[in-house]
C-alpha cells in the first residue's frame, strides 16, 4: 500500500466535519455554548489555524520537553540550590504556584469547551492539543510544587489556593471564571487563547523565567519554559475565531478584547508587576515590568489587534497612565496585607532598589517614597504594628483588587477615588471608570461575584474583623506571609547604610 504524504492526509484528518440528519445543527451546537452568532456555519469551515500538528507529532514533541524538564528537576533535587536562593526569588515561585497551578486546570475545561462546541473540525482538533497541554501544565506546576512543601508550607498553596476564599484567590477566580469557563467557545477563543495568551502570558513566562534564570532559581525557571513552548500553538485558537467575528460582529469582537485586556492587566499588576521590579533580586532584573509590558503589550500586541482591523481598547490613554503606578500601588497594597497572603512579599524598597525605581520611574519617589519612608520610620520607632491593617480594603467590584489601587496618589487625569455605581437601589464600588464600565456591561453575568467585603457585610465572615478574616481566607498562623527579610531593609536605611 502506497503511503500518502503527510500533506495529502492530514486536511482530511482535521477538518472532519458531517451533517447531521437525526437533529438541527443547534442541537448539536446550542449558540449558548458554541457562540456562533451572526456568522453562518459556512463560514466557520473557513477556519485555519496556521500551525498544524498531527496527534503523532504532538506526543514525540511533548514526550521530549516532559523528558528535558523531569531531568534537569531530578538533577537538581541533589543540588542545594533552592537552599542557596534569596527570598525574593522563592517569593516569585510561591505567587506563580498558588495563583496559576489550578487555573491551568481550568484551562483544560476551557479547551475542552472549544473541544466539543467549536464549530469546525479543524478547531475542535485543535482544542483537544489544547486540553492535552493544558493539563500538562497543570501536572508540572503541581509537581515541581510539591518536593517544596516540606520546606516552606506556602507551598503548599499551589493546590489549596484555589479551594480557599483568600481574597487575592477571589479576584484570580473572578477573572478566569468570567473568561474561561461561563463563556461560550467562541467567546473563550477570543479571551483566551488570543488576548491572554497572545499577550500576558509572555509577562509570567518569558519575563519570570528571565529573572528566575538570573536569580539562580534554575528549577523555577526550566518550568516556567516549558510550559511557555506550548502557548504559540494552541494560542492560535484566537485569530482565525476572531476573524470570523469581526465579518459579522465587529462590536462583539472588540468587546470581548478590550473587556479582558482591562481586566487581565489588573490582574497582572499584582501577580507579575510587583514579581518584577520588588521581589526579584536587584542583581537579576532585567527589564522592568514598565518596560516589558510597552514592548510585549503596548508594541507587539497592539500591533496584533490593529493586524486584524481592531481600534485601541477606549481607555488606551489610562492603562498606559497605570502602567507608571498601578502594581507599585497593589504592591504596597499586598506587603501592608501580608499577613492575608500566601508568599512573602519582598518590599523592594532598599536605597539601591530605590535608586533602581526612580531610574525607571521618574515619578516614583515623589508618590511612593514618602509612604515608604513613613514605613521604614515606623519599623525603626519599635512600632512594627503601624505597618500592618486593621481592617480590610474597600473592594473593586469589577476586578476584586483594592479600589486604591489603579492609580497613584498626585494623578491629577486620573485621581484615586472610588467610582460609584447604582443599580437596582443597591450601591456599586469600582476602581476606574473601566471596571465601572464593564461591570456595567456585563451586569447579567458579573452582579453574582462576592468581594470579600461583601462577605464580610452579610455575615459570611465570623467574627466581623480581621481576625475573622484570616480564618475565613484559610490562612493559618503558619501560613501568614511576612517581609521577605525581615524588615533589614529598614533598619539599613536608618543607619544610614542605603541598601
């Protein structure tokens, strides 16, 4: 038997597709699920994704990258170089592991929505590759989390973070179930694989592994590049989804992307903003995440929407205001809330790194100094106490972050203030007018998420304060974060030693 050509089988192989006699094709594809819309079914047999993978060729390729990343983590099980890390670099690897082990899980549902309800062959055989990576990253993430649990029990948040109601585990879950799994399959195409993936996950896997590569976190970094080879394939799901949209559904489309864009980057500016430029040694940044974000995002990304006939997201102007102040704001945000997190935060504010910041963000004194000075005098006048809460942060709405902090103090275009919202009689509370916006929008699918305030107002939290809270989050004593070193930081600077 002649054997075909790899290109004369494998059309025929992932476009299968059929019509089907014993049901109508909204049986099969209910437009709740599959989101087709406007666009006729025709139309989605034009889908093509560019890079094309076999089943075959997809398990010899993974087979190779799980051998290389299982090696070098077994080689350096026999290494002290955890050990030998400083503790803002395990700080980095504690954030990834609890904040995104579990959404890559999610990711699989994800795909597997796309797997069955995208609306041609070639999509859903796509998805599937999808799911299959998906849940290979799940299963490294948790892996290479769990030989660490022994030696510092924040690890342990890679599995349970996601089973808690800490209120950074609420904005992540509020987000990713908003994008990722309420959505239809066409709508996830376009949030997922082409928005976040396209462009945000570079930030957590390119930029993180840089800087851990840098820092010595040699096993940190190996993950995170892993899992990193995987995303140009299956983010592939959004472009030719997307363009079938804008045939028809122009305005759906560019919702769709400026909605998760806006919410994404806040997100990000407390997962990787402050990894970054406060928690990753001095000695091993490379970028700051300001600058990072205008090549990655400001640059290529948006080069990649107006590809595709898309405008600017309407508050273009304001994220990139936030990018000179929105993680410093939810970085002090998180160290002040220390004792609510799962990782201990690094400050990042020495003299050097001070010097560091100011460099790459000239306003950065003028708004953030004075309060870290205030910090670091208090620490200095035996008041370690002034440092910490006494009661929680007024809660955005929208994104779940602290509503102080989409901006800086000082912002004359974009002053930090709560933005209200009535609806139904009942009061609203926001960030920015974006989150405002897109709550607004999206009412019907956002008005059922609870901020953590919000338990606390109807009872769900016992007692009513913060000592409530920390047994509601499901932060034990032993997990409460604290200053990654132990405020030395502080008392250098008022000896006068500058770093």
């Amino acid at each position: 038997m002649t054997v075909l050509k790899r290109e004369e089988w494998h059309d025929i192989t992932r476009r299968t597709d059929w019509d089907f006699s014993y049901v109508d094709r909204e049986a099969v594809f209910p437009e709740w699920m599959s989101g087709a819309g406007a666009v006729e079914p025709e139309r989605w047999h034009q889908w093509r994704e560019d890079y094309r993978c076999s089943y075959g060729e997809y398990v010899a390729t993974q087979r190779e990258k799980d051998t290389a990343a299982y090696s070098v983590k077994a080689a350096l099980q026999r290494s002290t170089v955890f050990d030998d890390l400083a503790e803002g670099a395990r700080t980095n690897s504690k954030l990834h592991f609890g904040s995104l082990s579990l959404i890559e899980y999610l990711a699989v549902v994800s795909e597997l929505t796309m797997a069955r309800f995208g609306l041609t062959g070639g999509w859903r055989n796509m998805a599937v590759l999808g799911a299959l990576d998906e849940m290979r990253h799940t299963q490294l993430n948790l892996f290479f989390a769990h030989e660490l649990v022994g030696k510092d029990v924040h690890y342990n948040w890679a599995h349970k973070a996601y089973h808690t109601d800490n209120w950074a585990i609420i904005a992540g879950r509020s987000f990713f179930d908003g994008t990722m799994t309420t959505p239809s399959a066409a709508d996830i195409a376009v949030g997922l694989p082409f928005t976040i993936e396209t462009g945000f996950t570079n930030l957590q896997f390119v930029a993180l592994a840089a800087g851990a590569l840098q820092a010595g976190d040699v096993n940190f970094a190996n993950l995170i590049s892993s899992i990193q080879t995987d995303e140009a394939r299956h983010a592939q799901q959004g472009g030719p989804t997307l363009q079938a949209m804008l045939e028809r559904e122009p305005e759906r489309a560019q919702w769709i992307v400026d909605r998760t864009f806006w919410l994404c980057q806040r997100l990000f500016a407390i997962v990787t903003g402050p990894s970054m430029d406060y928690y990753t040694p001095l000695e091993s940044r490379e970028q700051s995440y300001k600058e990072f974000m205008q090549e990655w995002i400001c640059d290529q990304f948006l080069t990649c929407i107006e590809d595709y006939g898309l405008a600017k997201p309407w508050y273009w102007d304001e994220f990139i205001d936030c990018l000179d102040h929105a993680h410093h704001s939810t970085h002090l945000g998180t160290w002040f809330y220390r004792w609510t997190l799962f990782w201990n935060p690094s400050a990042g504010v020495s003299g050097a790194e001070r010097d560091w910041l100011a460099e790459k963000y000239p306003q950065w004194e003028a708004h953030w100094g004075p309060m870290w000075d205030q910090v670091i005098a208090n620490v200095n006048d035996g008041r370690p106490d002034l440092t910490l809460p006494n009661t929680l942060p007024w809660i955005c709405k929208a994104c779940n972050l602290p509503v102080g902090c989409a901006t800086s103090p000082g912002n004359a275009k974009y002053p930090v203030r709560p933005y209200k919202l009535v609806h139904n009689g009942k009061k609203y509370w926001f960030c920015s007018d974006p989150c405002r916006r897109i709550w607004w929008e999206d009412r019907n699918h956002m008005i059922h998420q609870r901020t953590i305030i919000d338990r606390l107002l109807d009872g769900a939290v016992q007692p009513p304060d913060l000592t409530g809270a920390f047994d509601y989050m499901g932060v034990s004593s032993e997990e409460m974060g604290d200053d990654a070193y132990g405020m030395a930081w502080a008392f250098d600077q008022a000896r006068g030693a500058g770093s």
